[in-house]
C-alpha cells in the first residue's frame, strides 16, 4: 500500500514537469513584456503612416475671440442677415427713443399739472389764472379755448346755447391733448409686434444656410452647422430683445397717459362750471345796476 502510493506520486510529478513541452507552440504563454518594451512601441504606433494622416488635436483657446459671436456674424453673413440685423437695430434704437422722450413729455406734463392746480385756481379771473400758466402747456391750451369760445359767441355760433359751444370747445381741446400724448406710441406698438417675427426671419435664413451647407459637403459636422445655427440663434435673441422692452415701455406709458388725461379733463370740467358761472355774474351786472 505505501509502495502504490509513492508510485503515484512519481507518476504524478513527471507529467507536471513534461506538460509544457506537450502544449502546442502557439498554446504556450508568451513572456510578459518589460517597461522598455512598452516604451519602445509608443514611437512605433506614432509613426505608422495611418496616425500620420490624422488631423493634431488641437487645445481649445481661452482668450481667442468667439468664431461664432456678434462680429463673425457680420463678417461672415449675407446681404439678408446683415439688412436683417440693421432693421432690427433700427427697430431698438427707435422704441428706446420714443421711450425716453414720452417719459420725459410725461413727467414735464405732471409738472405742469401742479402748477397750475397751484397757480390758476388762486386768480381772480379765469384770464389772470391763464396767463400764470406755462407756456405750451396744455392746461393753457385748455383755458385759452375755452376763453376764445366765449369771446366768439357770435353769428351762425350765437345761435348755439354758450354751455353747448364752451362744452365743445372744451372738448376738442381736451381731445387734441389726448391725440398729442398718443405720438409715438405707435412706434412701440409696431416694433412690439414685428420684432420677434423679424428676428424669426433671420432664424430661418440661418438654418436654410445651414442646410446648403450641408448638402454642398455632403457630411454634417459640427464645423459645418454650428455657424449658420449660431447665427440663427443670435438672430432669435435679438428679436425678443429688441420686442420685449418695446411691449413693456408701452403698457407703461399708456398707463401713465391714461393718469395724466384725468387729470386733463378734471381741469376742464373745472374750468367750464367757472368759466360759465363767470359769464353769469358778468351777463347778470349791466341788469343789477340798471335796477
């Protein structure tokens, strides 16, 4: 029993130590390679001539300018992007002008309110309370009509009841400062609702552009698309820029027109029941002194 057992034992270890001449050639591990090796086949992949061929890869520059900003799309774009861009330019500096200048009529027209809220009310007739006002402004407007109103009630107008023709004038005069106020507004109006479709214009001639290009290489690489999409995407901005602060600077001054004509038309409603209980009181002296 001991003597099969080391029998086997034997057997065991001479197959072990003959396995590896008894693999196939191809069969058998090859050595790992050394560091030197490594090293060595790193030259040998650069310069095999199908690397060669292959564009360097490049860093992205930092501080370069942007292939794709406002002054690539004037330098590199059309005849329709850049009239585009110049109307929409127009179009931006003429709201933010009637913007600023309605403001500024506004504002002087609040002034002239409360002076003559100050000032006229404080006369002793309604032709003293006119001269106090200011020049051009339209609360004078106002009472200047309404004077030359009772100054003219004669003729074919004489005709009229003096209430019904001081009414009118009144109003007429109330009115010509309501369509005064109105100026300009629709400037803001139109560049509120044509701007975005302006600019939805260029966004088109971008892509179409885009598409040309495409077709006349034949691949669609980013190289290819991302100037014409960039100049879209610029034109669309600018549209909404431009619209954007046209709608906003209309609301508000429509509201700030809609405040200042009620104080308007309170002056003249104010101004008609004085101005008529003055031609009353003047109508009704010649008769007291001659009783």
């Amino acid at each position: 029993m001991h003597f099969h057992s080391r029998l086997l034992r034997r057997a065991a270890l001479c197959v072990f130590l003959c396995l590896p001449a008894m693999l196939p050639v191809g069969a058998q591990p090859a050595p790992a390679p050394n560091a030197a090796a490594q090293t060595a086949s790193v030259p040998a992949l650069a310069a095999a001539p199908e690397l060669r061929s292959l564009p360097a890869i490049q860093a992205p520059t930092v501080n370069g300018a942007n292939p794709y900003g406002l002054q690539a799309l004037w330098a590199q774009g059309d005849w329709v992007a850049r009239t585009t861009l110049v109307i929409l330019v127009i179009m931006s500096v003429a709201s933010w002008y009637v913007l600023l200048t309605k403001l500024v009529a506004q504002t002087r027209m609040g002034g002239q309110g409360k002076h003559a809220n100050q000032s006229f009310w404080a006369a002793d007739t309604v032709r003293q309370g006119a001269d106090t006002l200011q020049e051009g402004s339209p609360y004078r407007f106002i009472a200047e009509s309404a004077l030359e109103a009772t100054r003219k009630h004669d003729g074919l107008i004489g005709q009229v009841d003096l209430n019904t023709w001081v009414t009118q004038s009144i109003e007429r005069a109330v009115n010509t400062i309501h369509s005064r106020t109105q100026e300009g507004l629709a400037v803001l109006a139109t560049v509120g609702s044509t701007a975005p479709f302006v600019g939805l214009f260029g966004t088109v001639w971008g892509i179409y552009n885009a598409l040309v290009k495409i077709g006349a290489s034949g691949q669609a690489s980013i190289d290819k698309v991302a100037g014409p999409v960039g100049e879209a995407l610029i034109m669309t901005a600018i549209g909404l820029a431009v619209a954007v602060p046209a709608v906003l600077g209309y609301n508000w001054l429509v509201r700030r027109n809609k405040v200042a004509m009620d104080t308007v038309r309170a002056f003249g409603s104010d101004l008609h029941t004085v101005l008529l209980a003055a031609v009353a009181r003047r109508d009704a002296t010649p008769v007291a002194a001659a009783v």
